[in-house]
C-alpha cells in the first residue's frame, strides 16, 4: 500500500545547508537575503515551505483528522506545545526541523502517560518507518555522503497517530492485495492518506467494506 523512498526522490529532496547553519537562518541570526549564498537559499525557501504546511496542518484535508484525533485523546493544548513548539520542551530550545533522536524524544514526552502498552519509537525506529514509506517523505540535511533525516511536525503528528490508532502490522499497511481485502478502519484510512505513494481511491474502498 505504501511505498518506499526511492534514491531518486531522496535525492531530490536533500538539503546541503548544515542542520546549524538552517537553524541559524530560521531564528533570524542569519539575514537569508545577505549571508546566505543563492543555492541556500533556495534550500532555506524549501525548508519554510515545510513550515508552512505544519503550520497549515489544520487545514490540510489529509492532515485536519489526524491532528483532532490527537488532541481529542491527548488534549489540545498538549498537543499544541509539543508538536508545534518542540523548542519549549527539547534540550537547548531546538526547533524544527530535528534529527532522529530529537524527534525520538519529543514522541516520548508528546505520548507520555498513555499507558504501558503505548511506547514511543525509537529513533532507528523512526528511520526505519521513513525508510518503508510508513511516514510522510522527510527531506534530507546536511553535507557530505551521510545526510540526516529531517523531522518537522507533521513527522510527529504521524507517528504518534500510527502508535496510537493504527493497530496493523507494517507488512500488512505496506501490501495493496492486504489492504483491499481488510476491513479498513477509518483511523486507518486517516493515516495511509499522509503516506507517501498511497492510493486514495484504494483507501477508500477498503474503509466503505466496514459497512
């Protein structure tokens, strides 16, 4: 059902600027328009577009339901602080967009309390599922032969969705033949549509077998 990054698309989607350097630029330390080079600042303009759809993620069709679930079990206000305001609860103020093990940790605070049975992934946990397409398309910052994985909002808003909601086994999220012949239940259907390569008409179907 859902489909994996290809090398091509990751390429695409990388970001030389160091993960320093793009924080800089976003807090206002650095003027875009005077100390960045024309090259970073295409790349700074990308990363605001990121931005801008977490902020906009209540207005995302896709993205609206998922966003209420959670603050409908976790509380709005929760919900609010921690996924959209990372810097007020991760070491050293650190905004978007983060690394693995910040967005390991702000996960774990975000789904803190929910019982023993609700773990947060860890952040090779994190890589894997972007890795087999079971979370949204992150880009990629960073220099050299070893860029990271860059985690904005909608990243944790996924991920805490998937561990919350969405009962199923990767193996059986990830095969078409699978999903067609499940009873696909709407939390599901909420959260294959913020994936990567899914097919909506596909979704659909599955979800109106539960009538």
């Amino acid at each position: 059902m859902t489909k994996q990054i290809t090398p091509r698309a990751a390429l695409r989607s990388r970001i030389s600027m160091t993960r320093e350097r793009l924080r800089r630029a976003i807090s206002g330390e650095l003027d875009p328009k005077e100390d960045l080079s024309v090259e970073e600042r295409a790349e700074y303009r990308k990363v605001r577009e990121e931005i801008k759809a977490d902020t906009d993620m209540d207005l995302d069709p896709d993205y609206a339901p998922l966003l209420q679930a959670l603050k409908d079990r976790l509380g709005a206000r929760r919900v609010n602080e921690l996924v959209f305001h990372p810097e007020k609860t991760l070491p050293g103020e650190v905004t978007y967009p983060l690394d693995n093990d910040e967005a390991a940790l702000l996960l774990a605070e975000l789904l803190k309390g929910q019982g023993e049975d609700i773990a947060a992934p860890a952040a090779w946990t994190l890589e894997r599922m972007v890795e087999e397409g079971l979370l949204p398309q992150t880009p990629q910052v960073g220099g050299g032969s070893l860029p990271r994985n860059a985690y904005f909002a909608r990243h944790i808003a996924a991920a805490a969705y998937r561990i919350l909601f969405v009962p199923e086994r990767p193996e059986v999220l990830k095969a078409e033949a699978a999903i067609a012949q499940h009873r696909l239940a709407p939390a599901t259907a909420t959260y294959l549509k913020v994936l990567p390569g899914t097919d909506p008409q596909l979704i659909m179907s599955a979800v109106k077998q539960t009538g």
